[in-house]
C-alpha cells in the first residue's frame, strides 16, 4: 500500500508540474510539440491495425 502511496504522489505531482509549465509561452510550445507527436504516434497505429485487419486470415493446413 505504501508503494501505491508513492505513486499517486508522483502522478499528481507530474499532473501539477505539467500544469504549471504549460502556463508559459514556452510550455505551450512544449505540449503542442508533444501533442503532435502522440497524435502522429497514434494515426500509425490506428493504420497499421487498420491494414492488419483489412487482410485474409489464412486458413490452417491440417
């Protein structure tokens, strides 16, 4: 429970921090950045599952 503890400490203070450093012109510029980023991450993903799930599922030999 003490480690669970530790955790919800560190992620409200990420949370917190993040806030804080999006307040300024050069934080904004950081989480566009990073937005872009994931977002690009995200649309490789949804084209790759998109092509694996467009294609035959080949039969087993027996």
């Amino acid at each position: 429970m003490k480690s669970f503890g530790w955790f919800v400490v560190g992620v409200v203070s990420g949370l917190v921090a993040g806030h804080q450093v999006a307040k300024t012109p050069a934080g904004k510029a950081i989480v566009a950045e990073l937005t872009a980023i994931g977002r690009e991450f995200t649309n490789g993903v949804k084209e790759g599952y998109a092509e694996g799930s467009a294609k035959p599922i080949p039969k087993a030999k027996s």
